[in-house]
C-alpha cells in the first residue's frame, strides 16, 4: 500500500465507513487516486467461480425476499437511506478522491443516492398495475407487477455509487436481489457503498444473505455476470462500446437489458436567450465534472446574430475557472481520471484542429504530478458538424457551431449517433416547444433554459440511439425491474370467448 496524503485520507476514510478493503500487494485490481495519480492499494478480483457463487446466493435471497412483501421490503431501503445520511461526507470525501470530482459534487452524489431512498421507500406502497376493461360479461381483467429475479449492475467510473444506487433501491423495494459489478477504476468507493448496505441489512435483520452481493473486478467479472442465466435484469451503464457487447449478450439468452450508455450532448442557444443565464448552465454542463458526465454539454450550436458577443463572454467564462485539487472549495475543475482520458481529448483536438477548428484552450496544467491529468477545460470553434463533434470523448470539450434557422439547426442537434439529453436557451414559447415536440430534439430528456447536465431523480434518466434506450431512477422506470403478469378473472356461471369464437364441448 502507498502512503501519498491522498491514500492515508482514503484509508481513514476507508475506517471511518467501517469498510475493510482485502488489500494484498499481488492484487491486479489498482485502487487510485487522479488527484495525485498515485497507487492507494492493490486488491483482488473475483474468479469466474466467485461471480457464479454470488449470483446463485442472490438468486437464493430473491426466491425469499419476492414474497417480502413491498412496503416491509422499503423499510430496508429505508434503512439504507439513514445509513446514508449518516455517511454522507465520508463517503462523499472518498468519490472525491477516487473520481477526481470536486467535493460538492461527490457529497451531490451521496445526496443523489439520499432521494433515491426516499423515492424507493414511497414507491414500495406504490407497485400498482391497471383494471382493464373486458369484452365479457362477468369477467375482470388486470395486471399484476412480480419482482424479475436478480438484477445484475455494472456501473460506470465517474458516478461510482449514485447509479449502483438508482438501480438498487428500486430494484429492491421491486423484490429483486442485486449483484453489482463496479469500475474497475472505482472499487474502494464500492466497497465504502457495500459496507453501508450491510449496515442496512444488519438492522434489517430479516433479509435473507445474499440479497446485495458485490463482485470486484474489470470486463472479464461483468462478462460472467452478464451472461449468467439467473441473472433476469442486467443493468448496464458505461460506454456505447460496452452497450454495443453487452446488449447482444443478453439478448442472446433472452434476459432484459436496461443500458445506460454514452451521450453527445448539446444546446441551442437562440437570439431571444437570457445570455446570463446561458452562459452560466453552459459553464456547469460543459465544465462541471470536467466534462465527465455522461450528460456533459458536448455541442453548443449559437444564433449567428448573437455568435459573436456570446462567444467572447464565453471565452472569458472559460478563463476564469479555477483548475486544481478537487477536495479544495475554490476549485471548480478536478483532474481527469487518467492517461487514457487526456490522450482521448488530445486526440479530438488535434483532429478538430485538421478539419479547421479553431480551438481555445485544451492542454496540460502543470501541476508538478506526473501521473495526475489537470486540463484546461476547451472550447472549439467549429466551421461544421465532422470527425470528433460526431463522438463522445470524455473530457472537458465543448465544440461550437454557428447556426443560421431552427429546423436546421435541429436537424443538426438530431444528426449525431447519440441520444441522451439536449437543452435550448429561449424566451420565444415557439421555439421552446418546437424543440419538445415531436419535431425537436431526439434525446431522452429534453430541457429549456437549463443545461443538458444535473438531473434531478424523480424523472425517468436515459437516452436513444447509441445511449441504449433504457430508463432508470423517477417516472415508472421501476417497471424494468418487475415482470408484468395480466390476469383475467371469470367470476359469472358462463364461459364466453373472446372474440366471439364457439368452441362448445358435450
Ligand atoms: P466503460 O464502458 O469503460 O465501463 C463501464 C463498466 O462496464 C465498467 O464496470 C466495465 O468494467 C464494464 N464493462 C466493460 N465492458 C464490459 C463487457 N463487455 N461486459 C460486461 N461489463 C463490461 O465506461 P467508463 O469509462 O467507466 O464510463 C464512461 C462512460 O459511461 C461514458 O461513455 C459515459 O457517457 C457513460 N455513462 C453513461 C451514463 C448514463 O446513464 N447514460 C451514466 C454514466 C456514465
């Protein structure tokens, strides 16, 4: 184990949630920090056998826990959420050290996770399926909502416990057992997360061993996962390349899918725009996190009667951010997670600069860490839509492109393979629901005079295309953890048919 400031911080940290790391200097799985760039510990990941053997104990747990029933099976998420509350600035401290977030953002998360619990708690009471009219006489039809079975979630680096959490506290009071893959980048916050689950289930008492499993580990541990034959639910979020695996995979054993995948994000901002206001949700969308949200603000498309102006006060706005330790209050923009992050934006702005970007920005902070990524968040005046504006890549980029009238330049917004969340800058009521309507934007969440970034959990959390289609938190996203069942009940003397068919015996 090394002994930077920063791994000391993360083993109190560590002690202080009650979570006990197998370290063991053999272990392939490197716990670090991007803050220092330096090694926190080294830990083991699970065999093929150790995946398998989780999985069958939750299935185990799930066959006690689907006849909990909801409300009771809320109090345990109840309970989490008290844990929680309880963790909050631990746990918040530790996703600050292991993702490189700023503090405010990596207690954001714990709180995300907070309302979570609450929504999931209220939700137990409210499992409920439809009456349906029936065609026949003395007979009543409706539908019934039975937990799925194990739920099988692999997470994503850069919101290592908020989204273990979307999935598991709805998952629960639904009546599934969870098993969880992690990053492999993340899995000291992991272990943080599944120390506070076991303190949940300890107060619990009743709930059955096995219920919330944890397997740590990098693509190989997911692939067992993914492809385990009790594994009903497999909830996946993480890149398109690892959608475009993982979909095939299930579908191929007919299991369900709910992917979470990448995002291109953008906003429009048009010459009726409070510009104050623009300038300030672009600031947080496009350089919130360092421009590792999925939701992060990628493309920005400006009026050319305004382009000008707003560019140079966006300029200005870039320049003024401060750049350094995330853990600090004044600092606005953390590190990067690792080498590959800042290759992959090098890689775009070379590219963006061949194909006549004009590109302000981007670059190394010199910081003195070798290992550590500070980038000058970058903003690049684009002469089109081409090569890397088509893409994701993950890091503080913001890609600017003029534009001329609105159905354009939604045909623009729409032309990109991604699908996740878009916003406009407006005060015309035309323009804002023309990009609502079915005309506009072809994300899954569409904003008006907010930014793209920062949703909020009682609203359904997903994208289209190459974002994968599914839904998690708020809304009715519980359904993707259940199986529906339709019941019809015959309770008159007579056996009618439907659709008028005769079929009379004897
Ligand atoms: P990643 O795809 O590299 O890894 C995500 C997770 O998938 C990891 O746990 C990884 O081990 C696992 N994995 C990778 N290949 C797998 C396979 N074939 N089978 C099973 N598991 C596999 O993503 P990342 O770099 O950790 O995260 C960044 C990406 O995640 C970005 O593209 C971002 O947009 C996306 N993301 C999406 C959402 C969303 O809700 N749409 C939220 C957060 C992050």
């Amino acid at each position: 184990m090394e002994s930077s400031t920063v791994a000391r911080e993360a083993i109190d940290l560590l002690n202080k949630l009650g979570a006990a790391p197998p370290f063991a200097a053999q272990g392939s799985l490197v716990a670090r920090s991007p803050i220092d760039g330096l090694t926190v510990g080294h830990l083991p990941e699970a065999s093929a056998d150790d995946v398998r053997r989780t999985i069958e104990q939750a299935h185990a747990a799930y066959l006690i826990w689907r006849s909990v029933p909801a409300p009771r099976r809320g109090e345990l998420v109840r309970l989490l959420g008290e844990e929680l509350r309880r963790s909050k600035e631990d746990l918040g401290r530790l996703v600050t050290i292991e993702t490189g977030k700023i503090l405010s953002e990596g207690l954001g998360e714990v709180q995300e996770m907070i309302d979570i619990c609450d929504f999931a708690v209220g939700l137990s009471r409210q499992l409920y399926g439809l009456t349906i009219a029936t065609e026949r006489p003395g007979h009543r039809m409706m539908e019934t909502w039975h937990p799925a079975g194990v739920c099988g979630i692999v997470t994503a680096f850069n919101f290592p416990v908020a989204v273990w959490c979307w999935n598991a506290a709805l998952a629960l009071v639904c009546g599934d057992a969870v098993v969880w893959k992690p990053s492999e980048k993340t899995p000291l916050t992991a272990y943080a997360v599944q120390a506070v689950m076991e303190r949940a289930l300890a107060r619990f008492a009743a709930a059955p061993l096995g219920l919330a499993g944890l397997v740590q580990g990098g693509r190989a541990v997911g692939e067992v996962l993914v492809d385990h034959p009790k594994v009903a639910v497999v909830s996946a979020t993480g890149s398109t390349r690892m959608g475009r695996d993982v979909g095939p995979r299930v579908a191929a054993r007919f299991g369900r899918c709910i992917l979470e995948l990448g995002g291109n994000n953008a906003a429009i901002v048009t010459p009726s725009a409070n510009q104050d206001l623009a300038l300030r949700s672009i600031a947080f969308s496009a350089m919130g996190t360092a421009g590792q949200r999925c939701t992060s603000l990628r493309r920005l498309f400006v009026h050319e009667s305004i382009a000008d102006g707003f560019i140079a006060k966006l300029r200005n706005v870039y320049a003024s951010v401060s750049i350094g330790d995330p853990s600090q209050p004044s600092t606005l923009i953390g590190p990067l997670i690792d080498a590959a992050a800042y290759e992959a934006m090098e890689k775009s702005l070379t590219e963006a600069q061949a194909l006549g970007g004009k590109v302000h920005g981007g670059g190394r902070v010199d910081r003195a860490l070798p290992s550590a990524y500070y980038v000058t968040p970058a903003l690049v005046e684009m002469p089109g839509q081409q090569g890397p504006v088509l893409r994701e890549t993950f890091a503080p980029i913001l890609y600017v492109i003029r534009y001329r009238d609105l159905t354009d330049v939604i045909a623009m917004h729409n032309g990109v393979p991604q699908g996740l969340a878009s916003s406009i800058f407006t005060t015309d009521i035309q323009e804002a629901e023309t990009f609502m309507s079915s005309a506009g934007s072809d994300c899954g969440i569409v904003n008006v005079n907010i930014g793209p970034s920062g949703a909020e959990i009682g609203g359904a959390f997903g994208g289209e295309k190459e974002t994968g289609g599914g839904r998690e938190s708020g809304s009715d996203a519980w359904k993707g953890y259940m199986r529906r069942t339709t019941n019809t009940i015959n309770y008159s003397r007579d056996l009618p048919l439907a659709q008028g068919v005769k079929f009379d015996v004897g």
